[in-house]
C-alpha cells in the first residue's frame, strides 16, 4: 500500500537547523534594531495585509522580535527543546514542524485579529512556532521532566496541559499586555492537527499510554 502524499517521511537527516534558526532570528533582531520601521513591515499587522497585500507577513512575523528578552527566551525554548526535539524527528521534519507552526498560528491570529476588528496590531515574535515545538517535544518525549526554576520537575505533558490553562486563563481574564496568548494557544493546536494529519498519531492517547499503568497478566 502506497504511503499517501501527506504522510510520506523524509529521509532521516540532522544538521541542527534549530541553531541555524537561532542565528537567522538573531540576525533580524540587529537588523530591526537599527531599522525599526521594519519591524511593522516585516510583522504580521492586519491593516497592512489586507489594504497593501503584504502577503510575506505571515511568514517573516516569527522572525521579529521586539525586544533582547523577548528575543533571548524564544531562542533558549528553541534551543534546549528545540534541538533535542529536531534530533529526534531528523532536521527536515522539525523544519516543516516549525514553518507550519509559526504559519498557521499567525493565520489563525491574522483572521481573529480581522473578526475582532483589530486591525491595527502587529504581532510580533517566534512563540507560535516555538509552542507548536513545545507541544511536539511532549509528544516524543512524554515522559521527560520539565525542571521548573531548574528545581521543581514537571512531567512535559503536564506542563503543556498547564500552559494551555494559564494562556486561556490570561486571553479571556488577563490583565491587557502585549503577549498574543492566543497565538500561543494556536501554536499547539497547529502542533496536534499535525500529529494526528502528517504523522497518524493522537498526542492526548500517547500521553495516556505514557502513564498508564500495565495490565497484571
């Protein structure tokens, strides 16, 4: 039986892409530095997608960063799941994991953006493509630890599942900021649609295999 299109594997390969991502990242960040105005044409803002068809803003958004932290902790979650993750699934399928993450969730942003009238926000960042590797990393590796404050371990299922509640809990009850909670939370809905459509697996059953206990023969 012939493997259909959407499912077919690429051929194993690391080449650690992930800090190839990183210095790319980095190399905007000086770039916007020096000249900020990029940072509204190369960021996702609805008005200008629709009125002037800046249609590369849904993929040049995630490599945006408006500030050194908000840079610096995007690159670290990259790097320490980012890596390990991309060992893992060989570096074309992290590549086609992440694009899709960071694509697909500044759409889904793009379009709640439009239904809510708020045409003139300009996200900003790689978190929707470094939530969509985060979802994934629990998925491949459901039983690592996650050590909270390099202290407290936090089985990563876990950790995904609190994430989701704190960015539900911050984009309806929140206090107003600039962090796009939603776009987080598309983040790892890209990365489940994936899992189940690409790779023919349910993350909530692996999860749920990862820490059932085994039948007494």
């Amino acid at each position: 039986m012939k493997t259909s299109l959407i499912r077919r594997r690429f051929t194993y390969k690391f080449y650690r892409a992930s800090l190839y991502l990183i210095i790319i990242n980095a190399i905007f960040f000086l770039l916007t530095s020096n000249f900020p105005r990029l940072k509204v044409y190369l960021g996702l803002c609805p008005s200008l997608f629709l009125q002037y068809k800046m249609l590369w803003q849904p993929f040049t958004y995630m490599f945006i960063h408006g500030s050194l932290m908000h840079l610096i902790s995007n690159m670290l979650g990259l790097f320490f799941f980012g890596l390990s993750l991309e060992k893992a699934i060989g570096s074309r399928e992290f590549l086609l994991l992440y694009f899709a993450g960071g694509l697909f969730s500044g759409l889904f942003s793009l379009l709640s953006y439009i239904l809510t009238g708020t045409y003139s926000a300009v996200l900003i960042g790689a978190s929707g493509a470094l939530f969509t590797i985060l979802f994934a990393f629990a998925v491949v590796f459901p039983k690592a630890n996650i050590y909270i404050w390099g202290l407290l371990p936090i089985p990563s299922p876990i950790l995904i599942l609190v994430y989701a509640a704190v960015e539900l809990f911050s984009q309806f009850f929140g206090f107003r900021s600039n962090v796009a909670h939603f776009t987080h939370l598309f983040g790892f809905l890209v990365s489940y649609l994936y899992f189940i459509i690409r790779i023919g697996v349910n993350p909530f059953r692996v999860w749920k295999d990862a820490y059932s206990k085994p039948k007494n023969e």
